[in-house]
C-alpha cells in the first residue's frame, strides 16, 4: 500500500514543535512494516523566516523537500510534485490546516478520488477553543472551503476526544480517528541531582497559549532554590516579552533550540516538567517527559488530566487553582516516585508499536471502504 505524507514541514525543522516529531514517528512507523511504502512531500521551511531552511535529511522512505519562497511554507516546486505523487498514492495523510498545502490536496485527493487522512495537529482546536487566535474570519472562510473540497472518503486524525469535539465544531461533520501520539521510552531513568534545589522545565514552542507568562508569575511566588529552565523557540517579539517578564531573574534560563540530545540531558536534570497551557490537542512534551521520569504539572485545557488519576502529576484549572502553590505542595521527596508511575503508564498506552498498528489499520480501512464504494 502507497501512503503519501503531504505536510508543510517535516524533521528536521523542529522550530515547529510537536507535530513534527509526531508526524516523522508516523511515517517511521509504518515504513518500517511490511506492506506499507511510504513518501513524504513537504517544504525546507525550517522557521518563519525565509532565510531559515532545512538541509535534507536521508530516511528510510524518500522525503522531497520544496523550496518555500514565502509565508510559513508556500513552495510552488510542491504543487507540481503533488499531482503525479497523489496519482501514485492509495492513501493520502495530510497534515497541518491553515497552509499552503491544504486545499490543494484536498481538492487533488477529492479529483483523483483518493482517500485524505487530515491530522489538523491541533490548529481546528485552537480556533475553537481559545478566543485570542488570531485571523478567525478568514481561518472560518479556509474551514469552509477544505469542507467543499475535501473528498468524501476523508477521516480527521485527533489525539483525544477533546480535540475531536471542538475541531468538529469548525468543521461540522466529519469522521473523526482518535490515535494518541506515541513516545519513546529510554532505557534508563537518570538520578536527578540531591542539593536543595527544585528544578522546573519547560520545554516546547515559545507561543502566547502555552501559558508561560503565568509560570513565570509563578516563579515570584517560589522559593529561592526553585530554578526555571525553558527551552524551545518562537517569535522573536513573544520571545521578547519573555525576557522582559524575566527581567534579573537569575533562577529562569531561557535557552532557545533543544536538539535530541539536548532535550534528554535537559529531562534528566528536571525534578518536575510545567506546561500551564490554555489549549493543546495533545501535548507530546508532557509524554515525553513522564516517559522521563519526570513528574508533570499541566492544565485541564490539555487532555492530560489522568495525570492525576494515574498519580503522577497535577491537572490544574487555568483562573482557579494557584499554579506556584500547586508547585509547592507536591513534596519532594514523592517526585521520583511518581515520575516512576508516569514512565510505567507510557510504556502501557503510548508506544510507538501502538501508534503505527492503529495507522495501518486507519489505511487499511480507507482503501477496504473504498473498494466497496466502487462496487456498489
């Protein structure tokens, strides 16, 4: 079976965030099974500016990289591309939603009478659910339109039920896919550090509704020995604001790009990961984290809320529970030990074997439902 990914960024352009981790962990996935041969068609967009771009990378599968000339990833060398790959394709999983790629693949996929796997990566969600998203009239005109265009056979890929309610709600109706994004597990918990301090971590893209403004906040309400290590990047003028908010602020270190080895080295340090978001689809920093070890304090505007229930964290409600004293009344001393319990729970739901065993079902199914259309 041929999978076509059409997306408009792919690893390494990490400036992205989650999603491009998420998106090569599908394709890993399923290239490696038999059966499956997959080709990924994207842009060198590696960040917003234009000068930013990727060098190609070599996979296991063939990736082909377009030049983007403008916006976040408008590359005119992947429209001529995209024509004889969906011809090629028995399945097409796009990814993204406000983009250049998006209505042209849909309205391919709908002409060659292909069936469209669309992973919105949270952008559906965000509009719904969160009142600042910038540019909603014209985002409403672009879900209208992926609505006319899309082909009958398309399934929304989501990460949890709450993402599949409120992308829904842009949308209208349309089949939905829940298929929770997957982690890898590292063989070996690292012992964290015993001198006094507590050491926070953030880590993913730098963007208004990740909250980090109130951790910052917070930071003023903690102890001298708390320290804030944040680490990612995003628009230069937030990221400005940041360091402001900041200020002399000795204990909080902004520290820009964590590639692989940097971001493990940054887990193994952290008593306890904070991801105070107001909107998120999924969240694979607080996966990665607890299968870390590392203990994690998030948001009901997450679908994280069984951190809780599985004893290894905090879900707080954003504008009702204190976040610094949330921080301050977890003991120490039972870190580890739920750190411990989050691992275990990744290992059980979210390995990468799970992952691509639901996709490939996912795709087996479209061409199975296919079939039986044209027979009918």
């Amino acid at each position: 079976m041929n999978i076509l990914h059409v997306t408009p960024a792919f690893y390494p352009a990490t400036y992205w965030g989650g999603p491009i981790w998420s998106t090569k962990a599908i394709c890993d996935g399923i290239a490696g099974r038999g059966g499956f041969d997959v080709r990924v068609l994207t842009t060198d967009a590696a960040g917003p500016a234009i000068t930013a771009r990727v060098a190609p990378q070599s996979f296991a599968y063939p990736v082909h990289y377009a030049r983007r000339i403008a916006g976040h990833a408008i590359a005119p060398g992947l429209l001529r591309k995209l024509i004889p790959a969906i011809g090629w394709a028995d399945v097409i999983h796009l990814t993204a939603t406000y983009n250049f790629p998006t209505l042209p693949t849909l309205m391919m996929a709908r002409l060659a009478g292909k069936p469209v796997v669309w992973s919105p990566r949270g952008a559906l969600q965000a509009t719904a659910s969160w009142s600042d998203a910038p540019r909603r009239r014209i985002k409403h005109l672009f879900e209208k339109g992926a609505n006319v265009l899309r082909p009958a056979s398309c399934v929304l890929h989501v990460t949890s039920s709450t993402e599949a309610a409120e992308s829904t709600q842009r949308l209208g109706a349309i089949e939905t896919a829940l298929i929770p994004n997957s982690v890898p597990i590292p063989e070996i918990v690292p012992v964290r550090p015993d001198d006094g301090h507590l050491r926070l971590l953030y880590l993913g893209r730098l963007h208004p509704k990740k909250g980090l403004d109130l951790l910052i906040a917070a930071m003023k309400a903690l102890p001298t020995q708390t320290r804030l290590d944040i680490y990612g990047t995003g628009d230069p003028v937030y990221v400005a604001s940041l360091k402001a908010q900041i200020g002399d602020d000795a204990r909080i270190v902004l520290h820009g790009h964590a590639d692989d080895d940097r971001k493990a080295r940054a887990f193994a340090k952290a008593d306890l990961f904070v991801l105070p978001s107001h909107s998120e689809n999924f969240g694979i920093a607080v996966a990665e984290a607890l299968a870390h070890g590392v203990p994690v304090i998030t948001t009901t505007a997450t679908p994280w809320s069984r951190v809780d229930i599985m004893g290894c964290g905090r879900c707080i409600t954003l504008g009702r529970d204190d976040l610094a004293e949330t921080i301050k009344a977890l003991p120490r001393d039972d870190l580890p030990a739920m750190g411990l319990r989050g691992r275990a729970w990744m290992r059980r739901e979210f390995s990468p074997q799970a992952m691509t065993d639901a996709f490939a079902d996912l795709y087996r199914s479209l061409i199975s439902a296919d079939k039986t259309m044209v027979l009918a």
